[in-house]
C-alpha cells in the first residue's frame, strides 16, 4: 500500500489475460450518481499506464460504452468493465451505474466481484441507498473501502466526511472504519478553499506530493505532521483489534512498539477478511498530469489488501437435473463454469456477453453449454442448449482486445453467444452445469407501448425480445386482458433508456399509451335471461330457446354452470352447447367489455327443433341469454387489489402510511425490522399504484423498497367505476 516503506509505482501496461487466479483482483466501484466513480476510474487508468492523458478518452479507452441517451442525460446507465495492471496484478475495476433505475447492473457488478470501493462524495456525503447496498455487502462478508472524492470542492471536508462514513459504514464497529492517510492543503484560493495537494501516511508518517503531477514521496519532518498522533494511534488500535495475533494488542497496550510491516500486513489481512474499511482519498489528475491524487495509494491498497478470486466460494452449482455439484474455489483446471453477468448488442459484431468464469478455463472457439433459469414471467427463455462461442476479448472502452483464454477468477467478454442472457451459466458441453442466480430487482413500473407503424410493428417482436435479453430487470409482458404490450422497468429512466435503444439500436418507434389494469365484472344481485335464437331464411334453419338464471358467488369462484333441466326441454347433447355459450359471453364481458367472473349460472328451460336446431344455435342462445340478463341486473366493476408489502426508514413510516391511504389502501399492519426499518403491509387497488416505483422513490428519498403481488378483484367504487366507463366511452 501507498504506506509501504518501499512502495513504488509498479508496472504499467494494459490488460492481458491473467495466467494464475492470484493475479487478479476484481473490485467493483458502488456509490450514488455524480460521486464521481467513472472519473475514479480513469485515474487509475491514467496512473496504471492503460491510458496516456487526463479525462475522457475515447479510442484510447473510453471508460464506459454510453448510448446517445447517456451521453445527452450525462449517467452511467449501465456496468462496464476496465482492466488495469498494478505491479504484475490485473484488476479488473466494475464502474456501475449511481442512478437507482439501474440497479440490476450494480447487482451484476457485485456478483462478478470479490471485493467493492465504495465511493463518496466529500461535498454529497452518504445518501441511503448506498447504505443500504454497504449492508447487502456486509450480509455476504464482502470485503470493502471508502474513497472520499470530490476533494476539491470549496465545501469538501475530507475529516468530517471520515467521521460520516464511520456513522454511515460503522454502526456495529465505528473503529473499524477509519482513515489510513490525512490530506494534505496547498496555499488557500480567495474563496478560502484550500486545495488537497497530497497525503500523509498515517502509518509511515511519509509525505506523498502529488502537487507536481507525480507523486513525490519525502520524510516531511514533525513540524509537516502536526495533530496526526491521535489518528494515527486510533488506526493503530483499530488495526490491531482486527488482528488475528490475539497478544498483540496486549504488548501495544504494555508499550511495545509494533513493527509498521507487521501493522501494514494485520491491516491486509483484515481488509480481506472483510472486518476492517479502510478510507482513502482520491481526485484526478490534473491536464497534462501523470497521477491524480491517492490513486497509487488505493492501486496498493487493492493489489495488496483485497481478497483474490481463490479466496472466493463458487456460488450454489447444480446439474441441469438439479442435483448439488461440489467445486474447488476458482480452479482453472476444474469443471468448466462461468455466469454471463451483462449482455450487450454491438451492431457491428452482434451480441457481445461479459463472462465471469468461476470454475475451468474458457477458451476461444469452444463449444458450451447455455443452461438459463427460465425467467418466463419476464419474457426470457429458459435456456438449455449448446453454442459456439467466439471470440475472447478484454474490453477496453470501444476497443476489444483479443484474449487467448480466461482462467477461473478473470473476466472477459464473448462474441457471438446468440441464445445466452445475463445470468444464465456456462459449462462444458458434455458436463451441462447451472449456477445459482443473483437476487434480481423486480420491474415494478409499466409502460405500455404500440409500433408507431406497421413497418415498427414488423419489427417491434424481435427488438423487444433482444432488448429483455439484455436486461434481466426488465419484464416483457403480452397482457390477454388488455391487448397491451407492457414492458416493467424499474424506473422512468429505466424505461427511457428502453425506448431509446428500441429506436436507435433496432430501429423501431413506439409510441407510449396509457397503461390498462385488467378489471373484471360480476352480477351484484341475482338476474333471469331468455335467449331465442330461431332463424329461417330458406333451407335448413337455427332453432334454439334457453332460459337461464344468473347468480353471485363469494371473490374466487369463477364460472359455475349447473343444469336444471327437466323433460328434456333442453336435448342432453345441447346442455353443452349452451355452457359453451354463455361461457364465450362471459370472457367477452357483458357491460363494460371486461371478463364475467364469481357467477353460478343455471340452465332451467329451453325449447329445440327436431330439424334445426344445432350446436352453435344453442351456443348463440346461450350468449344471448346472459346478455339479456345482465341488461336487467346491476352490474359491479371489479378492481384487481394487490398485497404491498414497503420496507422503508422508521423517519418516512408516516408519510408512507398516508400516502398508501390516499391511494384507497388499507394498511393491515407493521414490523419492526433491523436497522431501523419498518415493514408495512397494506392492499392497495392496482389502478392506484402503476406509478408508485416512482412516488415511493421520491417520498423515501430513494431509500425505500416494495413488492406487490395480486390478491384478488373486488367491487370498485361507484364514483371510480363510473370514471372508468366515461373513460371507456371517450376513447371509443
């Protein structure tokens, strides 16, 4: 690390395949949007060698591979992969997406990864989401640090942004999460800012000067280091608390000076093990500069102290039949397994699949075995099938460069995987393996949409079918009530990004209509109809009368349908007929168009000809009855009515409750829930909550999370029953 007595700048170059998992580090980068993870990003690069200039570059290495969208709304939307090298060690660094509609490429970063930086903004400080994913990382034992950024904004206070991230990160250990440098500040500006122009290590007590666009390492002298004591004797302890040498803190604590190497090693060790966190600072290099701020120092920090893909388990692996399968953590010569974690459409070499390999060795060419965990209810396929897959390449912005493999523990990107999608595992193809997937974040906000014309209707199938491919958060649905095709996204810039590269990518328009919910219809008291079908238009005739009665059921029971015939009023072959009919009618509706359920309709008289009656005369009769039935009976409009389950902060619990209340719910009861939590559980009307992804969002300050699942349909209000019809009639 950048404390080191000996540390230097290291090896510089870009990435290659990794030859042994011990020489890889992959570190995924978490934190709001704007805290500055991308720019992180290009630092290390410009500082590891794997680009030649500050800022942006674009064939050179473009950090992320953005859409017009992107570039115009200025957000990473999705995960992207940099691969550096650092002193013989290749770190594969996953930016993801701040923005909390992409939350699915920040959960795919975290799976592919064995360690995570959490980056915060010094001027933002710590918002609640990224608590929350610094406690899903805490549940895994994922190993972590904090870098502050943002250092040079007038109101940046890197010692108050350490005490907030111990209160933030710490809650269980707040001497867990400490400093191992203090900044150091150039000459004051006329605003009374003064900028970071380098850092003091708090173990060597070193000076590293970044002030010249190099890092300049010197012994500053006691005068240069005043006040670090106290921070530097807490990291001490705190490091030392986390060592696995149980005597150690007692000859600290008897007097004995510890050795920096033994400090500097116990630290390493306790950063893999996931139980210590350190904070570190960094900023980009300036025009025309070499080094920005602390990137060698956090280069250091993750060659020497985060955990390398062996010390890593193989996620849960089964066979396709699902029995158990036991593998050896991350064997390059084991059983071929590996997870496409992103996939992406290149329209000059088609679909290209970022791949995490667990297990095995991949190789170009090769043959292996798609297996997919059918993900129906989203409009995936499951998968189980065998592919040729292509080229192996290490992606570098735009540029892909080619790989002559990938051991156990590396990343690279697949071209041509035509049938694979974003979590599905592959596996040799004469041993067919299926890996445990990620948690995905349910798609919670519909959008409903239509082909501009019918040359984008030609093509609106295929577009849809390869965008859900893609993104596994995303939920393609053919409603068989409304006629509507509803895509689920997460949010509204998740479904602006949908629209966009169904346009740009597939080039097809759609236009966005309002969402329908599928309401349904049922008798609210009990109602007589008379069906008479008789026609005579010469030759054979149709000849069928039913006389039917129409009644209630309790929520749930669908279409009953009894016969009470007697005297053979209604020939047997016909009762059929008749059930057929009325059953037709009733999918079709009988007031407001909307399907008929929770009835029992009984069969009680009829009338046949010897000659003209016929199936489909008795099947007309039918409808028709239940027609004139529903003319002289009272008809209810049934809502769909889901179970909503919101777990959000203790501070929002109130709001929450009375903005479920405002949208006709009913609160059936909380739980209190760790880390100052609380679980409501409320039913709410479906046509009430089609945009609550979004109002919760904004309600909870982006901290809150729900799920909703249907329970049943219920009577509609009248007021909003008859909104719905005058609705209906205007668009007709």
């Amino acid at each position: 690390m950048g404390d080191k007595a000996n540390a230097h700048p290291g090896a510089a170059g870009r990435a290659t395949a990794a030859d042994h998992p011990a020489s890889v580090r992959n570190v995924v980068l978490v934190g709001h949007s704007g805290s500055g993870k991308t720019t992180l990003v290009e630092a290390l690069a410009l500082t590891a060698g794997a680009v030649n200039r500050a800022g942006r570059v674009e064939d050179g290495g473009t950090v992320s591979d953005y859409d017009d969208i992107e570039h115009r709304q200025h957000r990473s939307v999705q995960l992207s992969l940099v691969p550096v090298e650092w002193d013989g060690i290749k770190i594969n660094l996953l930016d993801t997406p701040g923005y909390a509609d992409f939350v699915g490429e920040l959960r795919a970063g975290l799976r592919a990864a064995d360690a995570a930086l959490f980056v915060v903004s010094a001027s933002d400080g710590v918002d609640g989401s990224t608590r929350m994913v610094w406690e899903e990382c805490a549940a895994v034992g994922m190993p972590r640090a904090i870098v502050v950024t943002h250092l040079e904004s007038a109101r940046a206070g890197y010692e108050d942004m350490t005490r907030i991230c111990a209160e933030a990160f710490g809650a269980d250990d707040p001497d867990a999460v400490l400093p191992l440098y203090l900044p150091l500040h150039g000459p004051q500006a006329p605003d009374g800012h003064a900028p970071v122009t380098g850092l003091v290590g708090l173990l060597s007590r070193k000076l590293f000067d970044y002030s010249s666009g190099e890092r300049v390492e010197s012994d500053p002298g006691e005068d240069r280091l005043p006040g670090i004591e106290e921070a530097r004797n807490r990291l001490i302890e705190g490091i030392i608390a986390e060592s696995e040498d149980e005597t150690l803190m007692d000859r600290y604590l008897g007097g004995e000076q510890v050795d920096v190497k033994t400090l500097i090693e116990d630290l390493e060790r306790a950063v893999a093990r996931g139980v210590f966190f350190p904070v570190l600072a960094a900023a980009p290099a300036a025009e025309g500069a070499r080094q920005g701020l602390g990137t060698i120092e956090l280069l250091e920090l993750v060659t020497g102290g985060f955990p390398t893909p062996l010390e890593r388990a193989v996620p849960r692996v089964t066979t396709v039949a699902g029995e158990p399968r036991e593998l050896k953590p991350c064997d390059p010569g084991g059983p071929l397994v590996a997870e496409v974690v992103k996939t992406a459409s290149d329209p000059y070499v088609g679909r290209i699949s970022l791949v995490r390999v667990f297990s095995g060795t991949l190789r170009p060419d090769a043959t292996v075995h798609v297996s997919g965990h059918g993900l129906a209810d989203r409009g995936h396929e499951d998968h189980d099938v065998d592919e040729r897959i292509g080229a192996l390449s290490g992606p570098f912005g735009k540029q892909q460069r080619a790989l002559s493999h990938c051991i156990a523990g590396d990343l690279a990107c697949v071209a041509k995987l035509s049938r694979a999608e974003t979590g599905d595992t592959l596996s040799a193809k004469d041993d067919p393996l299926l890996m445990e997937p990620w948690e995905m974040p349910d798609p919670l906000l519909p959008l409903a949409i239509q082909a501009h014309s019918k040359a984008d209707e030609d093509k609106l199938s295929q577009g849809l079918s390869r965008l859900v491919a893609e993104d596994p958060t995303m939920r393609l649905e053919q409603n068989q009530d409304t006629h509507q095709v509803v895509l689920w996204c997460l949010g509204e810039a998740h479904a602006d990004v949908a629209l966009e590269r169904l346009r740009s990518r597939y080039g097809v328009q759609v236009d966005v209509v309002p969402h329908r919910v599928s309401l349904r219809e049922t008798f609210a008291g009990p109602a007589g109809g008379r069906g008479r079908h008789v026609k005579q238009s010469g030759g054979h005739g149709q000849y069928a009368i039913c006389e039917i009665e129409v009644e209630p059921l309790p929520g749930g029971s669908g279409i009953e349908f009894v016969d009470k015939v007697v005297g053979g009023a209604v020939p047997r072959q016909f009762i059929p007929s008749v059930e057929k009919g009325v059953r037709a009618q009733a999918a079709r509706g009988v007031a407001a168009g909307h399907p008929l359920i929770d009835v029992r309709i009984t069969l009680l008289d009829g009338k046949a000809h010897s000659v003209d009656s016929s199936d489909a005369a008795f099947q007309t009769a039918g409808a028709l009855a239940l027609r004139e039935a529903a003319a002289d009976a009272r008809i209810h409009l049934l809502e769909p009515v889901a179970e909503v389950t919101v777990l959000v902060g203790d501070e929002y619990v109130g709001s929450v409750m009375s903005d479920l209340s405002g949208r006709r719910g009913r609160v059936l009861g909380t739980e209190q829930t760790a880390g100052g939590r609380t679980l409501i559980r409320a039913e709410v009307p479906e046509i009430e909550i089609g945009r609550y992804a979004v109002d919760l969002r904004s309600l909870s300050h982006g901290t809150a999370r729900f799920n909703r699942s249907y329970a049943r349909h219920e009577p509609m209000p009248a007021q909003v029953a008859e909104r719905i019809r005058e609705e209906l009639r205007d668009s007709a």
